[in-house]
C-alpha cells in the first residue's frame, strides 16, 4: 500500500521537527546572502529591521504555515483547498514555487559542492588556494558546460537519498547530525574571525545600527531575506507541519526554528564581514555583493594563515547548509506528488530528481554557451530566482495571509494552536499582523521589487 492511503508519516518528537524545519531554514540564505546584504544595506541597522521582522512578520507566517500543515494533514497542494475550496488554485501555486527554485538552487549547492571539494584538495596546497582566490576561478567554473552540472548532479543525488528515506529515518536522522555540525562549525569559524587583530570596526560596522542608512530598500531588503532564510512561501513548512504530531507545542517550536535560523545568519556575518574588513576595508565589503562567498572570501582565505583549512571547514559548512535547505525543497515536492497523485515515495523522488536535473541544465548553461540568452534582461538562473522569491512568493503570502486573516479568520490558527491547552503569549500580535501588517508589507515588497525590475527604482 503507497503512503498516501496509508497513516501519515510524522516526526518521532519535537526535537526531531524543530531540527529538520531549522535545518530547511538555515541554508544558502543565511551563509551567502544574509551577510552580502547586511554588508550592502548597513550592517547594524540592517539586522535590527531583519530581527524586528524575524519576530513579527516571519513569527506570524511560519505559525500560520506551519499550523495550516498540522491542522489539514496535507501538503500545500491539497491543503489551501480543504481550508475554503474557492482557494484551491493556491496549492497549484504552492508546488510552482519549490518546483522553480529547486532545480537553480541544486545547481549553487554543486557550486559550493566543487568549492568544498577544492579547498579540502588545497590543505597543504597554497598554489591551490591562491589559484581560487584568482578573480577569473569562479566565471571561468560556472562558464564550463560539463563541470557545473557533474557538481550539480552529484548534490542533487545526494538529497534524493535522503529524501528516499523519508520523514523519520531520511530526512529527520540527518537533521539531527547536520544542524549540530553547522552550529560547531559556524562557532569555530566565528570566534577565529573575531579575534583576528583589526576585526573590531568589521565588528562594530556589523553590530552597531546606523539609523541615517535606514531606508525602504533595508525594509524591502530584510523582507525579501525572511522568505529566502526562513523557508516561507515555499511549501515547506506547510509540508513539514503536516507530519508534526498534534500533542507538540507549536509555537515553541516555531521559537526555537527562529532562534536557530536567526543564530546561524548571525554568526554567518561574524564570519565573513570582520574578516573583510581586516584584509579589504569598508571599501571591500562594499565591493563584494552576490559575489562575496565565490569571490570575496576566497581572496580572505589566500591571506588567512592556515587559509585552506579555514576555506574547507567554510566551504563544507556552506555544503551542509545548503544540502539541508534542498532536501526540505525536494521534500515539499515529493509530498505533493503522493498526496495529489496517491504514489509511492520512491517513484515520486526519482521522478522530481529527474525534473529537476533537466531544469538545472538551463540555469547552469546561462553562464556559459547560453549565456546570450536572456529574459527580461536576466541569465536564466536570475530569471527564475527572481520570478520566485520576489513575485510568486510574497503573492502566495499575501493570499495566505488574507484567507487566514479576513476570509477563514485567524480564530482557525489559534485554535490549532492552543487545542492542547498550550499558552499563546503572542496571539494579540499574531492576529494583528496576520490580519493588517503582513498584507500591507507584503504588496510593497511586491511592488518595490516589480518596479526595480523594470528599471523604474534603483536596488
């Protein structure tokens, strides 16, 4: 019998599902794109509004995705339409997000794949170490046909094993043993940069809020930072809490997913901006951007003493981050077949590997011998992460949001919630964000990012 028609698989205990929703959390958005963006849009006062937000707009949309799971028993692709059937069309919506994203998202954990691989070679090697710090190491990779995607399809097996797996003995034993391996890693490379002679304005640029540098874009920055981070509008949490047991208290849950995800973004900063700063200066840190990780930092390492080690404990913690965050994404998909189309596990995982492999050539080839090929003005992989997490996301949010909200009433959350006799020390936020906020915030990060595509504002 398929799992479909048979009892639902759950996580065995809380622990296990903070760790797999944290480790779905904690991933390339918060080792490669939290830190650019907090060096971009002026540290301090960058992480300030993402805390702020982190702790009212991202606590109100993971309670409610989460709560939607656990309380229909379903992935998003049947879920919206057991809440009110005229919503029914959001769970095709739902399955496009993870769909889109996962295929360019495999392709960057093959990136960071060759780098760790590299740098592990490097041990010992300085000629290696230097050569990756080389401003043309990394174009010239992701400009090669075979390269990438043979790095591209090793990561991507990689999660299909543990996806194969399942809940409890796939995806819910490697959370346990990744999400400490990051944490450890993430402390040792943190507290090495910390106390390198000269990283104290590093620190202080990164730590201290500078309130003339606040401006909308910050806002629309650390927005658009939650969904990425955080794993929202992608399905995921919706999928992950349907297979969380009704006795678990879910708004600690969500607290510690938070705290972890919050952690590890942190120290990602620690890591990097100080470290910058030492070697390169403000104006370093301005000039790296997207870059910083493939680009930047390798340069940091070829200065650093004991540079390859420091590179290949990064590279690997980037590796495990990024592996944990694809199998949440394979994951959301695999539940989505079965519910939709009542199949086994195992061929619904081979079927989505197969997807995704064939969608990843095009992101990979856009650097390369299709790298003519633009649309609206974006390579390919750009397009989609774009057509993703600025517009298909905060809609799919702003929809949840105004069904929860105003239509179902956010009484359908709270009372999940609370159903167990739980305390809900935030409830008067909670419904007030969900109901007036998170709408309103949402359609101007919908516009502001609209607008910056077509060239109307700057970004």
């Amino acid at each position: 019998m398929d799992e479909s028609m048979t009892k639902r698989s759950t996580f065995s205990s809380r622990l296990g599902f903070v760790m797999a929703a944290a480790s779905s959390a904690i991933g390339l958005g918060n080792l490669w794109r939290f830190p650019y963006l907090a060096a971009q849009y002026g540290g301090g006062i960058f992480i300030l509004v993402y805390i702020i937000l982190a702790l009212t707009f991202g606590f109100a949309l993971m309670v409610t995705e989460i709560g939607i799971g656990r309380k229909t028993k379903l992935s998003p692709i049947k879920a919206y339409g057991k809440i009110d059937k005229r919503f029914d069309f959001m769970g095709i919506f739902a399955f496009l997000i993870p769909a889109l994203i996962t295929p360019y998202y495999s392709l960057i954990g093959g990136w960071v794949t060759k780098y760790a691989v590299e740098y592990i070679r490097s041990i010992g090697n300085k000629t290696i170490v230097k050569g990756l710090a080389d401003d043309s190491y990394f174009g010239g990779f992701i400009s090669e046909t075979w390269d990438p995607l043979i790095y591209f399809i090793i990561f991507f097996i990689i999660t299909t094993v543990v996806v194969i797996f399942g809940v409890e003995k796939g995806i819910e034993r490697a959370s346990k043993v990744l999400m400490p391996v990051l944490i450890v890693i993430s402390l040792l490379i943190s507290v090495y940069v910390i106390f390198m002679p000269g990283s104290g304005s590093g620190i202080r640029y990164y730590l201290l809020p500078d309130f003339e540098k606040f401006s909308l874009k910050t806002v629309c920055a650390a927005m658009g930072q939650l969904f990425y981070s955080m794993s929202l509008a992608m399905g995921i949490m919706i999928t992950y809490g349907s297979y969380m047991k009704d006795d678990e208290d879910l708004v600690k849950s969500v607290n510690q997913i938070e705290f972890f995800d919050s952690l590890i973004a942190v120290m990602a900063g620690f890591m990097i901006i100080p470290a910058i700063f030492v070697y390169s200066g403000e104006e370093g840190l301005k000039a790296s951007g997207a870059g910083l990780m493939f680009v930047s930092l390798p340069k940091i390492f070829a200065q650093m003493p004991m540079g390859g080690i420091i590179g290949a404990l990064f590279f690997a913690l980037v590796f495990f981050a990024a592996l944990t965050s694809s199998i949440s994404l394979l994951e959301a998909l695999v539940s989505m077949l079965i519910d939709n189309f009542k199949i086994k596990r195992l061929p619904a995982c081979i079927g989505v590997c197969l997807y995704t492999v064939l969608m990843g050539i095009p992101s990979s080839l856009g650097y390369g011998v299709w790298a003519d090929v633009k649309i609206l003005g974006m390579d390919i992989l750009s397009f989609f992460d774009f057509i993703t997490n600025s517009i298909m996301m905060p809609i799919l949010a702003c929809i949840t949001t105004v069904l929860i909200g105003w239509i179902i009433g956010t009484d359908y959350i709270v009372d999940e919630i609370t159903k167990n006799g739980e305390k809900f020390g935030r409830e008067k936020i909670y419904r007030f964000v969900t109901k007036f906020i998170a709408p309103i915030l949402l359609i101007v990060i919908l516009v502001f990012y609209t607008l910056a595509a077509l060239g109307v504002i700057s970004y």
